[in-house]
C-alpha cells in the first residue's frame, strides 16, 4: 500500500466505504456508521474546507503580484472569464439536448410523482424560500455582494470566496504598483506562506483515502429507498450521460488538442481531485487537491493556477449548469408543459448565470436551480421530485467542475506560454530520503 499512487488508495477508500455502507444496511448498523464513521469523513471534509481560503489568500497574491505588468493580469482574467462562460454554456446546451432526445420526464407516473412531492415537501419549500430571498434582491445586488466590508468577516465563510478573491485580487495589484523594494518583505512573507500552505495539502491529503471510505459508508446507509431511485432512472442516466461526455470526451480532447495531453496523461494527473471532488461534492473543498495536481503534475505555471483555479471554483460550474438545465426540462415534462425554443435558450442564459453564482459547497446548485424553475415559468416545487438522487449526482457534477477548471488552466497557460512539460507523480514521490531528512520536491 505504501508505495501504490494517491488515485488507487482513494479508489480502493471508495470501494471498501461502498462496501461496508451497503453490509452494514443489511446488518441493520445505519446508526453505529453514522455514530461512529461518518465523523471521520466530516473531519476529512472539514479539514479540506480549512485550508481553502489561507490557500486563496496565499495563492493567488503570489500569483497576481508575480505577473509584475497590469496588462498581463488584463489578458489572464480576460480569458480565463471568457473561456468559462463559453465551457458553462456548451454544458448546458448539452444537457439540453440530451434531456428532449432521451425525455426522462416521460416515464415518471402519477403515483411517484405524488411520492416524491409528498416526500420531499419540506426540503423543497426551504431551498425555495432561500431562492425567493435571492430572487427579491436587486438587479445589481450581485456586483454588491462582490465587495465586502469587512475583509475578515468574509473570509469567516468559504461561501464567500467571491469577496475574498475580489480583496485578494485587489491586494495583488497594490503590491505590483507599489515599489518592488517595498513590496518584497510582503511578497517573501506570502512565498513562504504559500509553501507553509502546500505542505499542509500533503499532510491532509494522507487522510484521503480513510475520509472518502467515511463518506461513502456514510452516504450508503442514508440514502433514500431504492423504490425512488427506479422512478428517476432516467432521470439520472441522462445527467450521468452528459457529464461522461464533459468528463470523459470533451475535457480530454480539449487537453490533447490545446496542451499536448494524452488521454490517459490528462485522466491520471487530475484523478486524485476528481476522487476526492466525489467524495465531498464541493469545488471549494476539492481547490486544495485540483491547485497540487495542475502545478505540480501537469505543468501549468503556479503564475496561471493560483489565479485561474480559485476563480473556478467560485464561478465555472459546468457540472452544475448541465444537471440545471436537464433538471428544469425533466420537471417540465413530468408536468406535461411543452417549453418553447425560446424557452429553453432563456434556460440556457438563466443556467450560466445561476451556475456563475452558486457557491462551491454541495447542494448549492439546488438552490440557484429555482430561480432557473421560475425565470422558465415551470413550477418550483417540481424541485421535491429530484430530491431523492441529488447527492449521488451532485457527487459526479462536482468531479465535471473540477474537471472543466482544470481544463481551462491548461487553456490559458498554453496561450500565455505559461505550460510546462506535462508529467504526472504520485504524493508518495514528493518525499525522498536526504541525510536522514524527509525533503518536499517541485
């Protein structure tokens, strides 16, 4: 086990949770996995969700105030914005197609449709109430809730990553217009942060494969009966279908064609973060892992990760912008309403945007998908029928974010000229022996 790469021992994590959630159904030992694993998974969740925002502040000011030139952190911003609203709406085009090619909404019936409203009411009306809240805001509330008032207020929540980047942004820029004598003892103290932080990622990751086995053992025994999963089988497959594509096809041909990658090169340098994007179903708490994996293991300049990555997190969320737009059309269909053509491109719009702003925790999405339900016209509390198989699809829609962040990275440092020679090394093959002393390589 000791010298098996990262992927296979989070992999092999994965497999023994699955297996013991399901034993331990059978025994009848939910509670005593609940009581007594799931914690672990939670610490290992929590300990990913702690170093997030030291490891933005440290990051992306060593990577905004190394770029020494204004006009270079205009060309990367630029592209790295644009590149994402183009991958958001190519995943929700998609999603679109597949879901009024394959019509999942047409094989729910009357009675589990009832079940699932019955069933799931009470979670619905709360995420439709946090919606409404939203949606009550003004036009520009969204450019106010950018700029925060009190910096160590925000950075009190990873949900508000947005404000801390525009800070950290903001902060990078003052160091690069300031005198570089001046700004030096700032920018060695956040050097040496940043290095402080990484080490921090190698030691947690350690835990990666005993937090995922907790996880999986725990979603096993809390999962909803199987009866409902059979009525949303299409459901599910049709979201499933079109994140396999972004995962599976359109990332990694994007990779080949723009940086070189091979197919298997690609997979295996940025599967630890997926595995643990899994786990987890959170881009914020997966940025750690995604940040090590693109530097370290398929060349992309820290200059271009520290600043594309963090941004990612908070604003590309294809996964979550796919699974929105089949959502919305399969609730339609489920209540028999034929949407327009006009319809469904508003859904295309309203989905970026809504995916722009979910934030980077699990179930986010849910919440920014009633605003997609209402701006379409189909009934919010059409969100209780999907309630049942969320987890389990907000787990994959989180590995295409990663994924898709990872992607654009390597887009961005290859048109700045900023993409090293792609390789790919375990975490055991970060530490060797020197003079008795364990020493961090890369």
């Amino acid at each position: 086990m000791k010298n098996l790469p990262l992927h296979w021992k989070i992999l092999i994590g994965m497999f023994l949770g699955l297996l013991s959630g399901i034993l331990a159904s059978m025994a009848g030992l939910n509670q005593f996995v609940i009581d007594w694993i799931k914690p672990f998974g939670t610490i290992f969740i929590n300990l990913l969700k702690l170093i997030a925002i030291p490891l933005i502040i440290a990051s992306l000011i060593k990577g905004v105030s190394d770029l020494k030139d204004i006009s270079k952190l205009s060309r990367m911003g630029g592209r790295t914005v644009i590149i994402y609203l183009f991958t958001t709406m190519f995943a929700v085009s998609l999603g679109l197609i597949l879901v009024n090619i394959i019509q999942p909404g047409k094989s729910i019936n009357e009675q589990t449709r009832q079940d699932l409203l019955e069933g799931y009411a009470t979670e619905a009306s709360g995420k439709i109430a946090l919606a409404e809240a939203q949606k009550d805001s003004g036009p520009l509330q969204a450019l106010v809730d950018l700029v925060p008032d009190n910096i160590f207020g925000a950075m009190s929540s990873n949900g508000n990553m947005l404000q801390v980047i525009f800070f950290v942004i903001l902060f990078g820029i003052g160091l690069i217009l300031i005198d570089p004598k001046k700004a030096k003892p700032i920018t060695d103290f956040i050097d040496g942060l940043n290095e402080v932080v990484l080490k921090m990622i190698d030691m947690i990751m350690l835990a990666a494969p005993y937090g995922v086995f907790a996880l999986l053992a725990a979603l096993i025994v809390e999962s909803p009966s199987w009866d409902l999963f059979k009525g949303l089988m299409w459901y599910s497959l049709t979201v499933l279908a079109g994140l396999a594509i972004l995962i599976l096809l359109v990332y990694p041909t994007l990779a080949k064609l723009i940086g070189g990658f091979s197919y298997r090169r690609f997979l295996e340098g940025i599967s630890p973060a997926q595995l643990v994007a899994f786990s987890t179903s959170s881009s914020a708490a997966t940025l750690p892992v995604t940040m090590e994996r693109v530097h370290e293991h398929m060349g992309v300049d820290e200059e271009v990760s520290s600043f594309v990555l963090p941004i990612g997190a908070t604003v590309n969320m294809d996964g979550t912008s796919l699974y929105q737009g089949v959502a919305a059309i399969f609730i339609a269909q489920t209540f028999g309403l034929d949407l327009s053509l006009g319809a469904q491109l508003g859904i295309v719009f309203t989905a970026t945007l809504a995916s722009i702003g979910s934030a980077a925790v699990p179930s986010a999405g849910m919440i920014m998908l009633v605003i997609v339900l209402g701006a379409a016209g189909i009934p919010e509390a059409g969100l209780a029928l999907i309630f049942a198989v969320d987890r389990p699809l907000d787990m994959v829609r989180t590995i295409a974010n990663v994924t898709s962040d990872a992607t654009v990275s390597i887009i961005v440092a290859k048109s700045l000229g900023l993409l090293g020679s792609p390789h790919v090394k375990d975490l055991d093959d970060f530490y060797h022996k020197e003079d008795g002393k364990t020493t961090h390589e890369g």
